[in-house]
C-alpha cells in the first residue's frame, strides 16, 4: 500500500474521530500498527493532520467566534468566555509541554493501554449519560472559571492515548452541571487552543524531517481529507446528541477496544 493511501486512511480517521469521544489519537495509533507504520515520520503525520480538523471548528463556528472576537474589547460576556477557555487550556498545555516526551515515545507504543483505555472509557460514557447530575448551564458562552479550570483538568486525562480529549472533556462538563450540546460545543472550541499548541510543538520538533517535499505533500493530503470529514462529523455528532445522547459512542468504543484486545491476543 502506498504512502499516498496511508495519508488518506489516517485522514480520514483524524476527521472521523477527533470530535466524537472515541479517541482520534488511540483509533490512529491502531491504525498505524495494522498497517505497519513504523517510520516516526507517521507519528508527527498524525499530529499534524490535526490541523484540518481544527479549521473545520474554526469554519463551522467561524460567526460566533468572530463576534466574540468583536465584542470581547467591550463587552464582559465575551471576555469571559475567552478566559474560560484560557483557563480551560492551560492544565492539559502544561502537563502536554512537561511530558510530551514520554507521551510521544512509553505511552504512544502500548496498543494494549489504547485498548483498554477505550474500554473503560466507554463504560464511564454509558454511566455519565444515564445518570449525570441535572444539567443546570446550558450555555457555553457562560461557564464560571471554576467549572471551566476542572473541564481542564478533566481535559489533562486524554495525555493517555485512548482516553479521548473530547471525552473526557464532555464528561468533566456534565459532572460539572453542564447540558449534554452544550458541553459538546465547549469541547469542540476548547479543541482550538488545544490542538493548535500541540500542532505547533509537534512541527517546530519535527521541522527538519518535514523538509522532506515528500512529507510535506503528505501531510497536505492527510490534513485536506481531515478537514473535508470533520466538517460533516462536527454537525452530525451535535444531531446525535441530541436525540441519542452519549450512549451510541460508548458502546462504539467498547466494540472497538474490545475487539482490538481480541486481535492483540492473536499476535
């Protein structure tokens, strides 16, 4: 199988995956293995495909930000947000800058840790569904700072590969009194900052490999198909939501750890 086909699997599995709380990072670390890429170049591919992701949020949400963005000189309500999210990112950016090392090269080589990480996830997803306190925020734009810094810490868990960063996120937000879309959408905005810091750390580290033209060409098809998906993935998920709530996803996580255990039994 060729490179060309590589960068479009694992594109098209980052925009599946990255907003439903299934773990885009475990479903690429699997992926990678079943397909036998070992060179590290794949490991920053991965990262760097986020980038797609990240513009279909921007796209998607492009009205609301830039009225926030317009109103935040003057207006307390959109200045608040910004800071929510401000202190909402920091956990996970500071706990990612001190540990990316043993992220990237321990935990990022355990598919079985992947495994069981969407197992368990999956079960706490089913529990948080049913029987998560009654929701009493139901907008993003007002989350207190307080409920915003635990979201964060709750955010510092999908260091784990198949935690899922929108999982644990949502789930922090809903034991938090936060409405089921409405802990979604702050997942989805939060994924900003988030994803954009580790962009960036990820390229900056890797800037000598990617001077390569060949993986340049490939990271730009990885992160178009990305971003085409994500943008179709995003607005279904919130439909989903809605009416099925948060159960669908985990029982999809439990079938796929479970069945990723199953395979890593064979080898």
């Amino acid at each position: 199988m060729s490179d060309w086909i590589h960068a479009v699997i694992l594109g098209l599995i980052e925009g599946l995956t990255e907003f439903i709380p299934v773990s885009s990072t475990g479903m690429l670390l699997l992926s990678k293995l079943a397909m036998g890429l070992t060179d590290p170049f794949w490991d920053t591919f991965c990262v760097l495909i986020q980038l797609g992701a990240i513009l279909a949020v921007v796209v998607i949400y492009f009205q609301r930000l830039w009225q926030i963005a317009l109103m935040a000189p003057t207006v307390p309500r959109a200045r608040g947000f910004v800071l929510s999210l401000l202190v909402a990112f920091i956990p996970a950016a500071v706990a990612g800058l001190l540990l990316h090392d043993v992220i990237k090269h321990i935990l990022f080589e355990s598919p079985r840790l992947i495994c069981v990480s969407l197992i368990i996830g999956g079960v706490v997803l089913l529990v948080i569904d049913r029987f998560a306190p009654y929701p009493t925020r139901k907008d993003a734009m007002a989350i207190p700072l307080g409920t915003s810094f635990i979201i964060g810490l709750f955010q510092c868990l999908a260091l784990v590969p198949g935690v899922s960063r929108s999982g644990a996120t949502i789930v922090g937000a809903m034991l938090m009194g936060v409405e089921k879309r409405v802990a979604a959408e702050f997942s989805f905005l939060l994924a900003i900052p988030v994803m954009a810091g580790a962009f960036t750390v990820d390229a900056w580290k890797s800037r000598h490999d990617l001077a390569n033209m060949g993986h340049i060409e490939l990271v730009a098809v990885g992160f178009v198909v990305s971003f085409v998906v994500a943008l179709f993935v995003i607005r279904a998920m919130l439909v989903v939501i809605t009416r099925r709530g948060y159960a669908p996803f985990g029982w999809l996580r439990i079938l796929i750890g479970g069945a990723g255990l199953a395979l890593l039994m064979t080898r």
